[in-house]
C-alpha cells in the first residue's frame, strides 16, 4: 500500500493567519484561515503593526485547529511549509518562527514557501498541473504573468511596475466611497452597471507583458476631481464600470497573448482578485475562443490560504528542498525555480 | 526539572537551559543580531550542546516585554509554539524585572531601562526585599524627564541597568547628579537564566494559545483612531 504524505502548511504573510493539513499535495485534509478583515475595517486598510499583534495570538490556536479538523498528530506529518516572503516583514516573521519551533519540536523538516508558487499552487488542489502552464497571479500585492515549464520552475514573463491589481482597486474603491476592503463592491457595482465611463487602459511597449495600474487609477481621481468641479456628482456605477473594463481588458489581452506565445496546455489564474466576477468571465470567454483550457480555484483557494502553501511545499518536499533554522521572513523574496 | 528560558525582548539575544535548579548552559550576544534568524539556532544550539531533545523540556520561560516589538513577538512566538506543541506549561516575565534581576546585590533602587525613542522609554522601579524583587513602579512606556522627576523624589541611589542607558546617561545624570549610580557593561547583558528564575517564582500562563506580549503601548494606529473618534462622555 502506497503510503500517504501529510503537509502544515502555515501562511502569514499579510492578515490572514492560516494553517492547513495537506495530503499527497492535492487534498485538502483541513484549511483553516483566521481573517483579520473586521479588526482592520476600522483603520481603512492593513496596518502592518495591528496585523503582526494579531498574528501572535492567532498562530498557535489555528495551527491546533488545522491538526485537530485534519485528525492528524504530528508524527503524522511528512513536513512543515511556510510563507517565507513576499509580503509584510513583521508578519512573516510569525508564521516563520511558530513554524521553526513547530519543526524543532517534532523535529521534521521545514521548507520555505514563496508566497506566490502558494497561489500557483493552490490550481493542483483542484486539477492535475500541465505544463506548459500561464499562470496569472492578481491580488492587492500582486499583479504577475508566470510560465512554468514543469514543477518547481519558474519564470516570471510579466509584472507590475507600480500598483498591484489589488491595490488599484482597493484605492478606486476608497475614491468611489466604498468601505474597505473595496475591491470586490467595485466589482459589483460594475455588474450592476449598463452604462461605463471610458478610461485609459495602459499597454505600454508592445512586446511587453508588464502592467501598469497607476495611471488608471489618476484618471479616475481626475474624472471625479473636474465633474465635482463642475458641481456634478460621478456615478459610482458608471465609474467602477469603466475602471473594471480597463483593468480586465488588460489582464485579458496580454494573459491570452502570452498563452499563445507560450503555447500552454492551461491558463490559471490566482490571488484576490482572481475572485473578481468579471474578470472571470472575461479570461473564461476569451480562453474558450482559443481553446486553452482556463482554470480558477474556488475563491476560498484565491484569497490568501494555507492549503496552497502546503500544496507547493508537497512539491518542494519531495524535490528535495529544505530549509533550516536560519530561514527569515522575507518581505522582497524573488520568485526562484527550485527544479 | 528542565526549563528553557528565551529572551528577545530588545536587540541582545539569551537563551538558557536550567535542570533541576541549576543553570547548564547560557548563551547571550548583545551583538545587533536579528532574531527571526538567530533566535531558533540559538534554542537548539542549548539543547544540542545539553544533550537535551526537545520532549525533554518541562517548562518554557519567555521575556514578554516590553521592548521591541518585533523582538519581543519573535520570542513569545517561538515560546509559545513550542509549549503548546509539546503540551509543557509557559511562564511570561517582564523583560524589565528580568534585567532588574542584575542589580539583586545592589542596595538602593534598580532601574531597569530600554529606549523607546523620542526622549522616551520603558522602564520600571524595583528593589530587592529579602530574595524578592518587588515592584516600586509598574513597566511602562513614559518619557523620560517624567521618570527622572519621580525618581528625584525618592531620594534614594538608583542603580540603572539596560544597555540603552548609556544613550540618555547625561540627561540622567544632569537630572539626579550622585543619586544616579552606573554599573559596568557586565550588568547591562539580558540574561535568560533570570528570565527563568523569576518564572520559577511566578504563575503559569493561563492559556498558552491566547499568551500575547506586554507591549506597554498601544500602536500608533489606534492612538489616532481615537483621536479622530469624539468620546462621548
Ligand atoms: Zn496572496
């Protein structure tokens, strides 16, 4: 009998502290995420040193409850995967270290996850990998075009150059009025619209597969600025409409460009944003049309999670990959192959 | 009995490891180390070099704080984990009563201290009655002159401790003159074994899931909420 591998994996890169049992890298034996979403409504925004605090009296509660719902002791375990980076110092380090004193003590091997092969990764608990694959990672942190040859291999073909996805939203959702986190109202105040105001969609060079969302974002905050002038008022339907299809449009575009360039058997996307309805239906209809399969985890798996930590470090664990004692949290971490 | 005490409250690093009353190895570096990557090395360089396996352990002394944030979280975080993972009891102790712990031969008062920025700083008042350390002014976050003036009062020598005090020796010395007294850079080292044996001495941390710092001090985030928010009294 073939015998089972069970993974923690344990994610605080941001505010969600989140722990996850795995098994042989694609099931979900438990994933449990404590958000920190209520706590921080009230400041507008994820303040870094409120997120660290929370961190701390959430971490060992819900590594206990991922092990308890997943009825597994730590012997159990093949191995302990973490968030190692990107994403905000502080927070990173909790995960880190609860997940180096948990190795010690039950002295199993720990292996250092990037934040963003996690999101890549969370597609294998859903359907088998084939490679070549795209994956279009969009969250508030991130706005990332990544080829992958096989598993474990990475490159990253296309990024942002000043906002992640995410964050445009966030700040256009705080232009329109909208109570944070504002990205998915302004979602659905573009699905409720019939009518959207035009906005600039940035392409930049042709052969680029890069972003850019800064500009898009002035020009909504101009659009307001000169109709308040005037003594009008915007419709926030109207505006959120409009900013949505140009960020969608180009997410779009380039994601299926590269899919061709590349000429991948799947297309995935993930991150926050990967939840955006019209988003989806955008990638679904264009991807259809070329007849590249276009896969997007449910959006439990979008949002920051552990199981997908746990997925990629099943991965990383049975390449060989290990971390020791020294790792750090790594708020700038690159995205590096390890195959 | 073997305990395992942590401290990371503030740039210098200690662990230790106490059996059956007494201190087997402690390993203190007041180098400016990180501690998210020396802090774990550290703990299981002790117990390799005690020949001790983490099952071992009985109880886990951490330094709660205050200090600095990031310091002290990585040591409640470590300390934390690794009680509840090997189900042994956890005992938080003020990392300033813990440094007090260094002037226990000194007759008069101790004054415990880390800077804190902006002319302020954590500090507490202690002495020694009997083989006690008790309390003569709680932790806190305050600024400086405030603590210099209640000191004053007290016309009594106070020895300060702390590696940070040597930033603000003048203001200090300027404010009490010959009641002021200076120990060598032997009394500033944070000690991990204090932090023990002042665990020995006090309560178990109720639950170790929901232990959390002493930050003494609210984040700058919330001082501004409140603000904005008008009180309604
Ligand atoms: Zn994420």
């Amino acid at each position: 009998m073939k015998k089972d591998h069970y993974i923690l994996g344990i994610e605080t890169s941001c505010d969600e502290t989140a722990a996850s049992v795995v098994k042989n890298g694609t099931e979900i034996v438990s994933s449990i995420v404590s958000s920190q979403i209520q706590q921080q409504k009230q400041f507008g925004g994820v303040v870094p040193e409120i997120a660290s605090r929370l961190h701390v009296e959430q971490i060992t509660l819900v590594i206990e409850e991922a092990l308890r719902e997943a009825e597994i002791v730590p012997k159990d375990l093949e191995a302990v995967a973490v968030t190692e980076g990107p994403g905000l110092v502080g927070a990173l380090l909790i995960g880190v270290n609860a997940a180096k004193a948990f190795a010690f003590a039950n002295q199993l091997p720990l292996i250092g996850v990037h934040h963003i092969a996690g999101h890549v990764y969370a597609n294998q608990l859903m359907h088998p990998m084939e490679f070549p694959l795209l994956a279009l990672i969009v969250s508030g942190g991130h706005t990332e075009l990544v080829v992958m040859k096989s598993h474990g291999s990475f490159e990253l073909i296309g990024e942002t150059r000043d906002d992640a996805a995410g964050e445009a939203y966030d700040k256009v959702a705080r232009v329109l009025g909208l109570p944070y986190p504002g990205g998915p109202q302004v979602d659905r105040l573009a699905l409720e619209s019939e009518q959207s105001i035009d906005f600039p969609r940035a392409w930049l060079e042709a052969d680029s597969y890069d972003f850019s969302f800064s500009g898009l974002k002035s020009a909504v905050i101009n659009y307001k600025h000169n109709i308040e002038q005037k003594g009008g008022q915007i419709d926030p339907q109207h505006v959120a409409a409009g900013f949505q299809q140009s960020v969608v449009d180009v997410l779009t575009v380039k994601t299926v460009k590269a899919a061709k360039q590349f000429d991948v058997k799947q297309v995935i996307a993930a991150g926050g944003v990967a939840a955006n309805q019209g988003l989806r239906k955008s990638l679904t209809e264009a991807l259809q049309k070329e007849g590249i399969p276009f896969y997007v985890p449910p959006i439990a798996l979008c949002t920051d999670n552990a199981a997908m930590i746990a997925a990629a470090g099943y991965e990383m664990w049975k390449s060989g990959v290990r971390s020791d004692s020294t790792m750090n949290g790594r708020p700038g971490m690159p995205l590096k192959s390890w195959n | 009995m073997i305990w395992l005490g942590i401290d990371t409250a503030n740039s210098p690093l200690s662990v230790a490891i106490v059996k059956d009353g007494e201190l087997l190895i402690e390993e203190s570096s007041m180098m400016k180390v990180n501690h998210s990557l020396r802090a774990m090395p550290a703990v299981e360089e002790v117990c390799r070099k005690t020949s001790i396996s983490p099952s071992e352990i009985d109880a886990i002394a951490v330094s709660e704080g205050p200090g600095s944030y990031t310091g002290v979280r990585i040591g409640v975080t470590i300390a934390k984990t690794l009680a509840w993972t090997l189900g042994k009891p956890l005992y938080g102790v003020s990392s300033l009563k813990s440094l007090a712990m260094n002037g226990q031969l000194y007759n008069g008062l101790l004054c415990p201290l880390f800077d804190a920025r902006r002319s302020n700083v954590y500090s507490a008042i202690y002495r020694m009655a009997g083989e006690e350390l008790v309390s003569v002014m709680e932790d806190q976050h305050c600024a400086l002159a405030e603590l210099l003036e209640q000191l004053k009062e007290m016309k009594e020598p106070i020895l300060f401790i702390g590696e940070d005090v040597k930033l603000h020796e003048q203001s200090i010395r300027e404010q009490l003159g010959e009641q002021a007294k200076f120990a060598s850079f032997a009394v500033n080292v944070p000690r991990a074994s204090s932090v023990i044996s002042l665990a020995m001495r006090a309560e178990q941390a109720d639950s170790v899931h929901s232990f959390t710092p002493q930050y003494r001090r609210i984040t700058e985030a919330e001082v501004n909420l409140v603000k904005k928010e008008p009180t309604n009294e």
